[in-house]
C-alpha cells in the first residue's frame, strides 16, 4: 500500500493526526525513530536558542557590521555602493511584479527579513538610504503589478527590465572603480562575496553554455577542445586554480595576456567563472540530452537553421528543465567565494576572523561564525526560493 505524504481532505486537526499516524507512527520502529529524531531535534534546537537569545554576546557583530559587511572599504566612498543596490532593489521589485506574484507567506518572510535588517543591522544614514531601496523595491513591484503586467506594455516592460539585469554588474563594477575609486583589493565582506558569485556565475553561465554546445557538436574539433577543457578544470579543485592564479600562472603565461599586471581580485573573478563554467556545460549538456530527437527533425521540417533551431528550440527546453541543478551550482558556487581567503582577501569569512582577533573580542568565534552562517543561508535559501517560484512559473515537471 502506498504510504500518505499529504495531509488529506477534511478539518485540520483530524487531518494532521491521520498524517502523522500514516507517515510517523505507522509502526513501533517508526514510532521508535520519530520520538528519538523529535527529541533530539529539541534538545539541539534548545541549545541553540539558550545560545543565542542568553549565553551569546553580539557585540562583536554589532561593533563590527561594516567590516562583516564591506570589509576595508573606505567609508568615504560609501555613496558608490548604494546606486547599484538601488537600482538592484528597483529590477527585483520589477521583476517580480511582471513574473512571479508575492503571496501572503513572501510577504511574511520579507517582513521579517526587513524587521531584522532595520533593527539589528541597520542605523543612522544606512537605514534611511537602504529604506530608499525598500521604496523602490515596493514601487517597482505595485508599478508592474498594476500597469506593465498586462497589455502592450508587457513586453516592452519585459525586454527593459532584463536589459537592466545585465547591465547591473558592468555598471557596479564600473562605479566602483571610476574615477579615483577604491582599489579592487579593497572590497571586502559581504560585498565581496556577491560581486565574486555575481562575476562568476554571469560569466560562467554562457561559457557554459557554448562549452556544452561544444560537447554535443558533430565536429570533432569543436568536441575534442570543449571536453578537454571541461575535464581539465574539474580535474581539480577549486582552491588549486586560485592559488595557480596567483602564484603560478603569471611566471608560465606569455607577457602578452600581461596576468601578472591583473588585479588579484579580478583573477579570482576569472578563475571563478572558468571554473564553474565547466560544471555549468555538464549540467546543460545532460538538458540537450534530454531532449527527444523530434524537437530537431520538426525544427528541420519546417525550415529553421541549426543555429535558429538550437536558439529557439533546443537552448530554451534544455535550460528550462535543467533549473535546479543550475541554481544547485549557483549556490555553491556563492559559498565557494569564501575560499579567496587563500588570496589574502578580507571576504566575509575572512572579515569575521579580524573581528575575533580584536582585543575586546576574543575568543567570540561562535558568535561570528554562526552570524556569517546566517549570511550565507539567507543568500542559499533566496537563490533556492527563486528557483522554485521559477519552475512554478515555467511549469517545469508539468508539462
């Protein structure tokens, strides 16, 4: 008999007694491993609240947010951080008004996400210009919901806004280094983290991409080079490649490709989007593998080239049922940014280490740890969550 996983029709609490009786207490092994599981969920669950709400001590995160947060960044130059984070609260509120509806539960957790920023992390001027973002954000999402949904207006609205998403990394990039901006070897933090899994992953992507095109071409050259290289960057890990990057490519790359005159932290950029371009063409290539031999035979039928039939039949099905694994490698690729400590970069995890070799704040590594591990489960779990609302919209596993 197939077991329940879903709480059946009728009132609520008789429906969860019957569910847990079903799926958790079905049997005394089962009902043995529920109360063991359940217990020491709670006792772990216990400790970690007793920590956090009496034994911990925050002033270390609170005496160092901009450290954790922008590393040595100079404060002086603060004004070229908050256009890009604008403009990013402006397409996020766009976007989601034009394709993917907020629900009572995402306002919820929005809710609580802003309640935590404004009273714990945010003060003074930095509360009154990220509350500008938070406008911009609402506006943006009642504007597209209201007026550019539906309409004419839907596709130009569309076309705009994904313009502004590729233009939003050249143009952070370059305002922060216009003019007489903050050296590159100066970002750190939090900051840090997402430019390094921002440059990677838009550069990673249509590498990727083009590599697993590459893979699946009918030319043996064109094969043969896009599965050595693939091969070659997942021989090794990650960590390797960057330390080669640094300390071993520029003595064996000709002066014309000048490495060694190139930023450290643009080499990590570089490294990062080779790297996770690799494992990108093998996720792509097992769409285009997905795919049924028909799609291309009926693109043929009706006249379309190899390259219109891969850009407006392949590519699109093969991308689209290959979104989670994506956004898996994405994720990981936004935790293995903490790995450019290696490089001698203040990035988040690396600023959390400075703030416990303060003085007055050492031995507090739990405490910046387990804040930095907030961090990066909020930026996980966003990336995760997107995904899903995205495979809802697209119908992935539907049809």
């Amino acid at each position: 008999m197939q077991r329940a996983h879903t709480l059946p029709p009728g009132p609520l609490a008789p429906r969860a007694r019957r569910w847990a009786r079903d799926n958790l207490f079905d049997g005394a092994w089962n009902s043995v491993l529920t109360v063991v599981a359940a217990a020491a969920l709670s006792l772990a669950l216990f400790s970690l609240l007793r920590f956090v709400l009496v034994s911990a001590d925050w002033t270390v995160v609170d005496a160092n947010r901009r450290l954790l947060f922008v590393g040595r960044y100079p404060e002086a130059q603060d004004w070229r951080l908050w256009p890009p984070i604008w403009l990013l609260a402006a397409l996020g509120g766009l976007s989601f008004g034009l394709w993917i509806a907020i629900g009572r539960r995402g306002a919820a957790v929005l809710a609580a996400a802003l309640a935590f920023v404004f009273l714990l992390l945010a003060e003074g001027s930095p509360a009154l210009l990220l509350l500008v973002g938070v406008a911009l954000a609402a506006g943006g999402y009642a504007l597209a919901r209201r007026r550019l949904r539906d309409g004419p207006a839907a596709g130009v609205a569309g076309r705009v806004v994904i313009a502004g998403w590729v233009a939003a990394l050249p143009f952070t990039v370059l305002l922060l280094m216009a003019g007489d901006g903050v050296r590159a070897t100066l970002w750190g933090g939090l900051m840090l983290n997402l430019i390094l899994a921002a440059v990677g992953i838009a550069g990673g992507f249509p590498l990727g991409v083009l590599l697993a095109l590459g893979r699946a071409s009918s030319y043996p050259v064109t094969r043969l080079a896009s599965i050595t290289y693939i091969e070659l960057m997942r021989g090794a890990p990650l960590i390797a490649w960057l330390l080669m990057a640094r300390f071993v490519l520029p003595d064996f790359m000709p002066r014309a490709f000048v490495l060694d005159e190139i930023d450290i932290v643009m080499r990590a950029m570089l490294v990062l989007a080779l790297f996770s371009a690799a494992y990108i063409a093998e996720i792509v290539r097992g769409g285009l593998q997905s795919l049924s031999r028909g799609q291309v035979e009926a693109a043929r039928a009706i006249g379309l080239s190899t390259p219109q039939t891969t850009l407006l039949i392949v590519l699109p099905q093969a991308l689209r049922a290959v979104i989670p694994p994506l956004v898996s490698q994405f994720i990981s690729l936004f935790k293995d940014t903490s790995l450019v400590f290696v490089l001698s970069l203040t990035d988040l995890l690396g600023a959390a280490g400075a703030a416990v070799e303060q003085r007055e704040f050492f031995g507090r590594q739990k405490e910046t740890l387990l804040f930095v591990a907030l961090l990066f489960w909020a930026g996980a779990f966003s990336m995760s969550r997107l995904s899903a609302r995205l495979e809802r919209h697209l119908g992935v596993g539907e049809r």
